[in-house]
C-alpha cells in the first residue's frame, strides 16, 4: 500500500506538500495540486481517515438522539440529518431517549464518552430548569423548542406561527367549531402549548369565541390515541366542523376515528396536521398539514454542528455567537381541507 512518502517521491515535493493538498491547504499552486493529485491516483493512494481523525482527535461520528426511532417524523428527520451529514464527511449515529428528561441528560452527560465529536438533541423533556446542563465541553446543537437563554445553538420549528396559519386555513375554508387536539398540559413549554397558542391566537384574530370543550387532550401523540379521541368526541355530541391535530401522527388516528363514526372528512368535518410526514399524502383523503422544511432544519443543524467542531481542532477559528434558527413553514393544502388529491404520475 503505498504511503504519503510514496506520494511526494512520485509527485517531486516534500510530505508536506502532499499533507497540504490531501486536507484541502488554500495555499498550494495549481499545478503542484494537480501533480500530487495524478500521483496518487497513479499509486493508487488511499487517505487513511481513521488515522487523520486520530491525529485532530476526532472520530468523524455525531450523535443524534431522537424521543423515538419508530415513529414517521424521527425516521424522516433522522434520514435528513444523515443526509445532510454526509455533505460534511461525518457519521451519525441513533439514540433514542423515549421523552424522557433523564434519558435527554444522559445523553448530553454520555456522548463524550462515546467518542462523539457532537451532539445534536431533539428535546422534549427537557425545560428551563436544566439551562445549566447544557454546558458540556463538546459541541451540542438543540433541536426542539426554545430552552431560554441556553449556551449552545438551536435550531426550531416555528411552532406559534405555523399553527396560527393551520387554524387560519381551517377558518377560511368555512370552519367556525374548530377542536384542537394537543398533548398534555405541562410546566414547560413544549409542542402542545406552543401550537395551542397558536390555534388561539387564530380563532382571537378572526373574532370566534374560545371554547373550552373543544380543547381536547390525548394522554399521547398517537394514532390510536387520535383515533379514540375523535369517535370520543362523535359520541359525545359535541359540536365541532374542524380539527386541528399538533401533529400528523394524531391527525392520522383522527381521519381514522371519524371514519369509524360515520364521519365525512372533509364534507361535514374538516381536518389539518403539522409536519408533513411522506405518510398524510397518501391517505384517503390525504391529509392537509404544515410543512416546516426538514431538510433545511436538518443541514442548518448539522452546519452548526461541523462549524462547531471545526473550532475545537487546532488552529480553530474563533468562536461564533450562539445561533437561534427558526425554520420557514408552508400549509400544505390536500383533501382533508377540501384541497386537491395526489395526482397520478403520467411516467409510472
């Protein structure tokens, strides 16, 4: 196998030389790149990665911790952060924390050990009170809502706003009794709480009265959940000709639940999600829902994360202010809001 002395023998210049082109050195002339480029395509030359790394005392992995694995939105998400990982030569790998605020600390506590150059956390359990946690000596990026005043960079759904265009949509489309389906009540502010704002800031601009029984609460985010919630709220005769769902998955089991019921989505009740998971555009009838851009969530996050590990090689650059990023959003319109189906695809 040949070596990097191989290599500058063959191409006339020093180890150096060669070190500089292979780690991309800004300053090396053309043509010496393009000589040290043909010799060790000549040599068939391979850099020894694991090594390089050693040396920056890297890995070349990140972690990635999600509440669950098997679920439509992690599963998407995740595909896109290895995506876009990929782009920075990194690996990631999986941990699932089950929601669980201690699990999401021992996931911050552990990735050190390991031999993760970073971290980047989808919190759910986590709040205000564990700021101070979050002070680790490795590069973390957050994925999630706002922790205020964290010391690492976030990256966010714009939770309030979107949710406020879903319930809009809704309203526009002839809706006036519109539940919403959310989480449990908690102390942190988390998905539920800040679509549910959302939904109330909608109903407060377009002048319809905030009713308590259409505030519905689901024990879980699940499809069976959603689905037990929606023949609930049929039997019960409450009146209702919308549902906003804060996350697809929910929606989902509530489609389902109506159906059970006898229910015509969207001729008597209409129904929108959050999330655009691949799934809602091909249910019947397809789900409408919000669309917050995984793929630039996911490469914003994973940008910061290598930025971030840059820094912590020597001759790093110096440190950046702590970033807030928060997604752009668009409704998706399907025939759960009475929008257009999928349409077939004429090459298929």
């Amino acid at each position: 196998m040949a070596t990097i002395q191989d290599v500058a023998k063959a191409a006339g210049v020093s180890a150096m030389t060669v070190s500089n082109v292979i780690n991309n050195h800004p300053n090396v002339r053309s043509a010496t790149r393009e000589k040290v480029l043909e010799a060790m395509a000549r040599l068939d030359y391979r850099v020894n990665v694991a090594a390089r790394n050693l040396r920056k005392g890297r890995t070349g992995t990140v972690g990635l911790a999600v509440p669950e694995v098997n679920s439509s939105y992690y599963g998407q998400l995740a595909a896109a952060i290895i995506a876009a990982a990929e782009r920075h030569d990194l690996r990631v790998c999986i941990e699932q924390t089950g929601a669980s605020r201690e699990n999401e600390l021992d996931a911050l506590s552990l990735s050190r050990n390991r031999l993760y150059d970073g971290l980047i956390l989808s919190t759910v359990g986590m709040g205000q009170a564990d700021v101070e946690r979050l002070k680790v000596d490795y590069p973390v990026v957050i994925l999630g809502e706002r922790i205020f005043g964290g010391p690492v960079d976030h990256v966010a759904m714009p939770n309030v706003d979107a949710s406020q265009a879903a319930t809009r949509h809704l309203i526009e489309r002839g809706c006036r009794r519109i539940a919403v389906l959310r989480g449990p009540v908690t102390v942190e502010v988390d998905v539920s709480s800040l679509r549910h704002t959302g939904y109330r800031q909608a109903l407060r601009a377009a002048g319809l009265p905030e009713d308590p029984d259409l505030v519905q609460t689901v024990q879980a985010l699940t499809l069976r959940a959603g689905a037990g919630r929606a023949r609930g709220m049929v039997e019960s005769g409450l009146d209702f000709d919308g549902v906003f769902c804060v996350t697809d998955t929910v929606a989902m089991g509530v489609l389902r639940g109506l159906a059970d019921a006898g229910v015509r989505v969207p001729q008597q009740v209409k129904v929108i999600g959050f999330d655009n998971i691949e799934e809602s555009e091909f249910l019947v009838p397809s789900l409408s829902t919000i669309d917050p851009d995984h793929a630039r969530m996911a490469q914003r996050a994973v940008d910061l994360l290598a930025r971030r590990i840059e820094q912590t090689d020597p001759g790093g650059s110096e440190s950046m202010d702590r970033e807030e990023f928060v997604s752009d959003f668009s409704v998706v319109v399907r025939e759960s809001t009475g929008g257009p189906g999928l349409r077939s695809n004429p090459a298929l």
